[in-house]
C-alpha cells in the first residue's frame, strides 16, 4: 500500500545549525509536522536537537534525510544511515532517499540497499530524489517497499510535465524542492496577480499549485515570522485557468540544479 505523505514539508537546505534551533521550533508551531534534511546538508544533528526540544511524540513528527552518493559504496551506504540516525539521535527515519542517481552504484544497488535499510528497521519508508522518469519506472518494478516520491524540482519556470505524469501512472507522488526559484516566483507579477484574487502573496500561490497538481511542495525560509504564511495555503483554490497561466510561465533552461557527475538526463 502506498504510504500517505503529509501535504507540505520544510526543508532545511544551506541552514547553519542556529538557523534550525530557531526555524524548527517556528515551523512546528506554525503547523509543519515534516521537516526534510540531508547527509549533505550538514544539520542533521541540529535537527535531532530541535526536535528534542520541542517535547512532542515522536510519531507526530516526519523526519526525512537522503544518503549522500560519495555513500553509494558497499561499506558506506548503509552504515551512513546508521550515522545519520545517531547524529538526528531517531532510531529510525519516516522517509529514507537515495539524493541524486549518479553514475557509480546501479539503480537496482541502490534500491536492494534502502529496501535492505527498510527491513532492518532504519527507515519506515523509502524513495529516491532526482531520478527521471525511465529511473523511477525501474525502481517501483525493483522494490519489494513502495517507493513513497521522487523528490526532485519544481518550480513554475521548469516544465515538469512529462516526470509528473509518469509518476502519477506509477502511483509516485513527488515531492518538490526549489518551488520558490531562487525567490522568483515570490517576486512574479503573474502569481502576485493570482494572489490579490484570493488574499495571498506570490509564494503562496506557487505551493498552492504544486499542491494542486498532486505534488508534495517543500518551502524553506531563514526568517521566522514567514514560516506560517507559508503553510498557509489549504484555503483557497487555484481555477484550471489560473492553473493553466502558471503552467505557462515554464521556459526553457529554467533548471537550477543539475550536477554533470550526479544528475540523469532528464525528461
């Protein structure tokens, strides 16, 4: 049975550790129960601190991280999780992905070692990030777990039609990173137009329409008193025209993250 992801994360992307102790508290109390990190990141143990001082049960809280590729090594891979899980000081992650496919471990490797990291009990569930739709395809024929998203980018200037429909026919929701552009949708005339409509700002109209296009938006923020605007979007709705004008902004060259050594071709 496909896994039920909740409806909006936050992502901690380039946060120090004094960002997290302060945002994390901010966010959780704003009505975030998901928060996204990554061995790459470098703030998993600032993340397994803020969690503990908010005092909540653990099972209210979705904890994602993602095994870095310089780990997709036999050695490596899963004693990285390992480490991850006593750096965020969890027994286990809710979510546990592979970051980028790279071109060192086969896909089928990387699928056996995160359902293996599923069965010994390390993760409650698994996905992968950043693979195209011929790499997703393979790895739901692969693994005995469901592959619970592909995490990848989003964002209303990169045409992500042809991934989003192969996903949603593998019964893959994805997740999105990036929904903001660097802060160009925040500043975009078009989505701020659409926002006067329904009382919100630019940005809120950007993660109203990964959500409503059956992705998991991710938004991040470095300043406290943004966080509940962010989350702020479960009441109003984007017409199929609105819909359809923010689907027209997509343009060619739009994707701001693609490392030549890691990245796949995309769709």
């Amino acid at each position: 049975m496909q896994m039920l992801l909740p409806p909006i994360g936050f992502g901690l992307d380039e946060l120090d550790d004094q960002q997290v102790a302060e945002l994390i508290p901010a966010a959780w109390h704003a009505g975030f129960r998901a928060f996204d990190t990554a061995q790459l990141y470098g703030n998993e143990a600032a993340l397994g601190r803020a969690i503990k001082t908010l005092q909540v049960p653990r099972e209210e809280i979705f904890v994602t991280t993602k095994v870095m590729n310089r780990h997709f090594t036999e050695d490596r891979f899963l004693a990285s999780v390992e480490e991850s899980l006593e750096r965020l000081d969890l027994e286990q992650v809710d979510l546990l992905l592979v970051h980028w496919p790279g071109h060192t471990m086969p896909i089928e490797r990387q699928i056996e070692l995160l359902n293996e990291a599923c069965s010994r009990g390390l993760a409650r569930h698994i996905g992968v990030s950043n693979y195209n739709s011929e790499q997703l395809a393979r790895a739901v024929a692969l693994s005995e777990a469901p592959i619970a998203t592909n995490q990848v980018e989003i964002h209303p200037y990169l045409d992500q039609t042809v991934l989003r429909r192969r996903a949603h026919e593998l019964g893959v929701p994805l997740t999105g990173f990036f929904v903001m552009a660097m802060g160009e949708a925040a500043r975009d005339e078009a989505l701020a137009d659409i926002g006067r409509r329904h009382g919100k700002s630019a940005a809120q109209v950007a993660l109203r329409w990964v959500h409503q296009l059956g992705d998991v938006p991710l938004t991040r923020s470095t300043r406290a008193e943004r966080i509940p605007g962010n989350i702020d979007i479960f009441d109003f709705e984007l017409s199929d025209e609105e819909m359809q004008t923010i689907q027209a902004l997509a343009r060619p060259g739009s994707r701001i993250v693609s490392p030549d050594n890691l990245a796949p071709e995309w769709d």
